[in-house]
C-alpha cells in the first residue's frame, strides 16, 4: 500500500504549507503563473501527492518533503494538464513528466514556462525592446502635471456612457463619484471624489454621504453615483432606465468618456487630475495613428467575434462582439506596436517567452480591467469574477509601465517572468511560518522532449507536452506509472470561452497548437452544465486512463463540489470508467479569501485527494461499509480541527462525500449517499468539528 491510499496520510501537513502558499501562489510558485490560468492548483500540494503516491504506507513525507528525490525511470501523465501544476512538481521530483490538454492556450503557456528560458538571452531581448518601442510606447502616455511639469500617466481612468431613452443625452454609468481609496480605508481614510458637474477631482474621507466641489460648489452624495445594479438614472430628464434595455436599442457596443488621470510627477509623487482638453486631442492622435498603422499592415490586431456562452453572455448583452471590442484604441495602438516588435527578435526562444508575457499582460490592459485604489496593485484585472463582467469605469494602465506601474509589459516582465527563470534555477518549497524556501530539487532542465511518445519509449526526466482530446492520448497500454491531475467542474468557469480572449491574439502567429480558427472551444472539452453529458465526458478521459495505466498504477485526482450532482456525475465517471476509490483525504485549497470564495455563503476552503485503482486490480474482498466510511471522515475532520481549520459546513460536506466514495461499488449507491451526508452534516453541531477564527498562521505554523 502507497502511504497516499493510507488513513495516516499526513494530509495536516500538506494543508499547513497549502496554507502559506495560497496567499501568495504567485510568487512561491511562479513557473505556474507565466501566465494566465484557471483553477490553478497549489504546488505544494501536488508535490505532497506525488511523494505519497511513491512512499509506502509507513513512509516520512515531512521528512521526504525536503529532500531532493530522484525518481528516475517512472512516468506521470496529467490528462488535464492546465497551467502545468503536475508536470513541475513531477519534473523537480525526477519523474518523466507528461501532460495533455484539449486547450491550445494552455498548452502554449506551459510550453513557455517548462521550456528553454535563457536569462541572459530574454534580458538582452527585453532592453532592445524598451529602447525601441518601450520608448514609442511610454509617449502616448506623457502629459503635463498641475504645474505644467512633462510627467509620465500612470493610469487614464474611464466610465460608460449611453444615451438616454428618454431625452437621447449620454449619461455617465457612474456607481459611485469615489474614483479611488486606500485598500485599507480605516487606516487610510482619504478617497479622491469626481464632482459630476465639473469634473473637478479633489479629496474627501471615506464614508462620507455629503461632499461639495471646491470649485463649482455642487453638492452630492459621492457614495451614490447615477448607475445602481441593472438600472441607471439620467440627471437632465426624469427618466430611470435598465442600462441593458438601453445598450440592446443602441445596437453597439457603450461609449467610454475619458474623465481622469493618476500621473507619476517628477519628483516622484503621485497626482489625481482631471483630464483636459490636451489629453482628448492626444487620444485622438492615437486612433487615427492606430487607422493608419491597421491599414499600411504594419500592425495586426484581433478580428475574431464572440460565440455565445455562459461566460460570453454579459459581455455580448454589452454590445462587446468581437474581442478587439475589449480595448481602447490607445490600447490597441501600444499592444500593435509591442506585438510587432516582439516578433521581429532574431532569438527564438526569447521571442516566444516575451510572446507569452505579451499574451499576459493583455488580461490587465482592457476594458474589462478596473481600479483597485491604493496601497495594493492598482490594477484589477479583468479575470477577477471568473467572468467576461464589463466594468461601467475602466482603468487604463500604461501598456508599457514605470517603476511605479502595475500590470504593465516591464512590471510583468519582472514579477512574473524574471521571477519564474530564478525559480526553475533554484526550486524552494515553503518550510515553517515565514522566511525563504528551502533548495529541494535539481533545477529544470528547460527541455521539452519534441513529439509525443507513442511508441512507449520515454527520456529519463523528460518533458512531454500534447495538444488534444485526453479521451484520445495515442499512448500505449500500460505505459504510465502515475496519473495525476485536477479535472474540471461540470458547472463551473468554461475555460475556453474565457481563453478565446488570449487565443484572439495567439492565432495571429499560428504555431502547430494554434490553427487559424476562431475558437479554443471543443464539443469534447470536460466541461458541461449537464451532469450526464459532464460525466460522459469525464467517463471518457478516466477510460483512457484506465487504458494506459499500469495494473499497479494510481489515479489521483483533486476535487470539491457543493452541489449533489458533482458528486453523482463523479462517482459515475469513475466506476463506468473501470476504477474504483481506495481513499479520499482531505487538503488545503486556494485562498480562502479568492474573490469567488468570499462572495459564497458557505466557501469550500478544501479540496478532496480521490485516490483510484483499476477495480480489476483493487481488493474488493471487503470494501469499507457506509458506517466505516462515516467513521473515517469523522476522524479526519478531527484532525483538522486539531490542526486548526475552521471549516463550513460546505467543506464538512465533500470531507463526507469523498470518503463514502471509498465504499461505492455501485453508481446506483451514490443517490444514497446524498441522503446519508445531509442527516450526518444535521446530526454534528458546527462547532464539534469547526474551531473559532484564529489567526492562521498562529495555528497553522506554531509547532513548525
């Protein structure tokens, strides 16, 4: 027995670092974040299963944990392979490593992140380019401060407009006329108010309901702007509209007026100004340089039009068809120039790292991005919601940034990319409450194996990257030690409705991943709002598994879902595809703070290790009964809350879900299971399994 199918699995330790790591993924693990993508796991997490996975069940995972391994000569394959969490976990470990994914985006991103990365070669390549188009790039964002000093602008801050059904005048969708505040507004109190009669910007304190302009002497309530949820009212007539109804009898996509700026002064400080008659004429110039450049062919932009969908749905109801709709024309102009100049670099590798990096910086430089405020990044991007939300007052960064900037190509350029080659360098993992990692692992080789390996035969250490349906691998019987992965949920985020966004611009330079069509979209992608179509769907890649693996070979996968049928479509995937689960263990998830979690009633802060085996191999002499199972889960959410979790009733529930699938036999069962989770989650008081809030990393790291 592997100590992952094991009940002493030391899952408390895993969710200790799990823990750590969720806050700040992107810098203990950046190889992972390149790039933008979905439901990104916690590496720490995924090197916890792989060592369980190759430990017996008497074996020291702390112990292992920090120890450089060497696992030469076994195989893992991840059939959703996503942002590559697997693959590098399994690289540093020393296993051959080989992912699939059915999205050409993702695939691409991983090619970048766990190929040829040459420090010196991607530097040299990045200052060509900010002497050359940086330059360009930095004066379409210059003006003048409130002393008619030259200044750089950090961010042009705009707001939707439509017309009024009633009197046909534009009326700004304003929220609220606070344009910006501290994130930590007790603290910091001061907010920068927009008055709506003169545009004046000028300072107020948070909370305040009554402000008047300094210098028209209109009086407002800054917290209440003229657009309240759906419905929006015009302040020259009397009428109150849908803002909805009023966009769909436009027929195009809203209007943006350009009301502010944040400029960078040259002694360094930072200044709110309104904007001027200057900036409207320097915008301008921007949109007929942007005709004239489109024209002559000097710059290609995006030409593909949206498909409706459940994530695409908002954006289209907006009037936003095509996805150059998404940006600015000053946006437009300095990403034409930078994509350009990227792709005449004479060095290969370093031009498609900095193509990657120019496909990242595109999700916080749109119309869909919007204002933080200061004392954190001031720029949300525009995948904060896992939704295509249009934002009533866009930011505009600077496309090419300053030392000051966020989301901007040289900022990214430092934070993620230069971040991700010191990292493969030197691999850390998290060790105790704060302070560096520890080195626990030889450094990427930066080589991807080329081709696929059909024919069974593997580089030791090697890197194997595939674009397609994981229902269809082309890989041979029995070849693959480990399976190891986290699938999709039937009804969660459709990743390639949201990755058309990137995939826009990708296929402009289409490689052997990226055909020139207009979707990343696919009838066999593991995703669905049906729950029989999802678990026909996911049936169908398990299949395969249970094809390629070896007799003595795991699954493992990672999962939560609070809805019943997440659990029936799984349970039905995973029998009908001829595994059976041997144990579940709990671990720590993402952030317990992540903008969907926050916004859930009762947040799922874990996720659900399900460890499988073929049911031809597995012992079913004696499977635990339903009693058994309750009594496991039990016992593991005791150690949790010994651990110092506090737990909702969501988490207690898939706890319960997951080990009762350790007894299934039978899909037929799994309605069964519903039934006996809600009269054992009505039986324990809260409190009985989860503690009060302490700090966490009080309880989490006191005893490291």
């Amino acid at each position: 027995m592997r100590l992952i199918e094991s009940d002493q699995f030391p899952f408390e330790f895993l969710s200790r670092l799990a823990e750590r790591e969720s806050w700040r993924k992107e810098i203990h693990r950046p190889i992972y974040h390149v790039h933008k993508w979905w439901a990104k796991r916690l590496g720490s997490v995924f090197r916890g299963i792989l060592l369980g996975c190759t430990l017996g069940d008497d074996g020291d995972l702390a112990t292992e944990f920090y120890r450089v391994q060497d696992i030469n000569g076994r195989t893992v394959f991840d059939p959703f392979m996503g942002s590559g969490t697997t693959l590098g976990e399994a690289h540093k470990l020393g296993f051959t490593a080989l992912g699939r994914d059915i999205n050409p985006v993702a695939v691409e991103a991983v090619s970048t992140a766990l190929g040829p990365l040459d420090r010196r070669a991607i530097l040299a390549a990045f200052e060509s380019l900010s002497a050359g188009v940086g330059e360009r790039i930095r004066g379409l964002y210059r003006c003048d401060d409130s002393k008619g000093r030259p200044c750089d602008v950090l961010y042009h801050f705009w707001v939707m407009r439509i017309a009024c059904p009633g009197c046909e005048r534009p009326v700004d969708l304003f929220p609220s006329y606070v344009i910006a505040q501290n994130a930590y507004p007790d603290r910091k109190p001061d907010v920068q108010i927009v008055c709506p009669a003169c545009g004046t910007i000028f300072l107020g304190r948070h909370g305040q309901t009554v402000a008047s302009c300094p210098v028209c002497q209109n009086q407002f309530d800054p917290t209440r702007g003229r657009a309240r949820g759906t419905k929006a009212a015009c302040p020259n007539c009397p009428c109150e509209f849908t803002v909805l109804d009023a966009v769909g009898a436009a027929g195009t996509r809203p209007d943006f007026r350009h009301f502010a700026k944040l400029v960078l002064t040259g002694d360094g400080g930072k200044q709110y100004l309104p904007a001027s008659p200057a900036d409207q004429t320097a915008y301008e110039r921007c949109a007929a340089d942007l005709r004239c450049e489109v024209d002559s062919g000097r710059i290609r932009l995006p030409d593909l039009r949206l498909e409706h969908g459940y994530n695409t749905r908002q954006a289209m109801g907006y009037g936003f068809r095509s996805w150059r709709d998404f940006f600015l024309d000053r946006q437009l102009l300095a990403l034409g120039w930078l994509r350009a100049d990227i792709l005449k670099l004479e060095d290969e590798a370093a031009r498609k790292a900095l193509l990657t990096l120019f496909s990242g910086v595109l999700e916080f430089n749109n119309l869909f991005a919007s204002y933080k405020g200061e004392g954190t990044g001031a720029v949300r991007h525009m995948f904060s919601h896992h939704i295509l939300k249009p934002e009533r007052t866009p930011i505009e960064a600077n496309v090419w940034g300053t030392p000051k900037s966020s989301g901007s190509f040289s900022s990214l350029f430092r934070g993620r990319l230069l971040r991700a080659i010191d990292y493969r360098h030197a691999p850390t993992e998290l060790v105790g409450k704060s302070g560096p990692g520890r080195v626990c692992a030889a450094a990427f080789s930066g080589r991807l194996e080329p081709g696929w390996p059909a024919n069974g035969r593997f580089a030791s250490r090697g890197i194997y990257l595939s674009h397609g349906d994981s229902a269809r691998t082309g890989l041979p019987d029995g070849s693959i030690d480990l399976i190891v992965t986290d699938p999709p949920f039937f009804d969660n985020v459709h990743y390639s409705e949201l990755a058309d966004f990137f995939f826009a611009w990708q296929q402009l330079v289409p490689t052997g991943r990226q055909a020139a069509c207009g979707t990343t979209r696919s009838e066999s992608e593991v995703q669905d709002s049906d729950p029989l179509r999802f678990a026909r769907k996911l049936e169908g890649v398990f299949r395969e598994c249970q094809r390629i693996l070896n007799d003595d070979g795991l699954l493992v996968f990672t999962y939560h879902h609070s809805r019943d049928e997440g659990w029936q479509s799984l349970g039905e995937a995973v029998l009908g595809a001829g595994f059976v689960v041997v144990n579940s263990q709990p671990v720590k998830a993402e952030m317990s703070v992540a903008t969907p979690k926050s916004q859930a009633k009762e947040p799922i802060q874990l996720d659900i290790i399900l460890v499988c085996r073929k049911a031809c191999t597995a012992d079913l002499a004696a499977p635990p009964s339903v009693s058994q199972a309750l009594d496991t889960a039990r016992a593991k959410l005791r150690r949790l809350r010994q651990a110092g979790f506090a737990l909702s009733r969501n988490d207690r529930k898939i706890v319960l879900f997951g080990q009762l699938l350790a007894s299934l036999r039978s899909a037929a069962a799994m309605a069964e299971f519903a039934e006996t989770v809600e009269l054992e989650l009505a039986s324990v008081e809260p409190n009985d399994i989860a503690l009060p809030r302490q700090p966490a990393q009080q309880v989490l790291f006191g005893d490291a």
